[in-house]
C-alpha cells in the first residue's frame, strides 16, 4: 500500500508538483513523519494544504499554516 501527499494552495487550487518532492511512503506513519519534516519548506514554496492519500483514496487534509 503506498501513502502519498497532494498539495493545494490555501485557496484549494492544487499546486505543480514539479519543484516539490513526490515522495511515496509504505505506512502511513513513514508519510506524517515526513511531512513533520518538511512542512516548513512546502508552506515556504506556496502549500497552504496537504491531502494525505492512501492509494487514490483521501483518508485527511490539513493546513500547513497558522489558522
């Protein structure tokens, strides 16, 4: 099973994943560990959300920024 993150602009727009890593995880615990890693950088490069899929299914978003 393979856990990814698509990412979308603060207004819901998805962002052009080619400046930004595609990283593909086999837990879902591998993915929020990254994510906890990385996040200031996606928000720096114009994430303003993460959708955590697992397979083709969303399982949650989350903002990266201050609310």
């Amino acid at each position: 099973m393979a856990w990814t993150w698509r990412y979308h602009e603060a207004g819901g727009a998805p962002v052009e994943t080619t400046s930004l890593p595609e990283e593909s995880f086999t837990s879902r615990g591998d993915a929020e560990s990254w994510l906890g890693e990385n996040w200031s950088e996606l928000a720096e490069a114009g994430v303003g959300t993460v959708a955590l899929l697992e397979e083709d299914r969303e399982v949650y978003t989350m903002p990266l920024g201050a609310e």
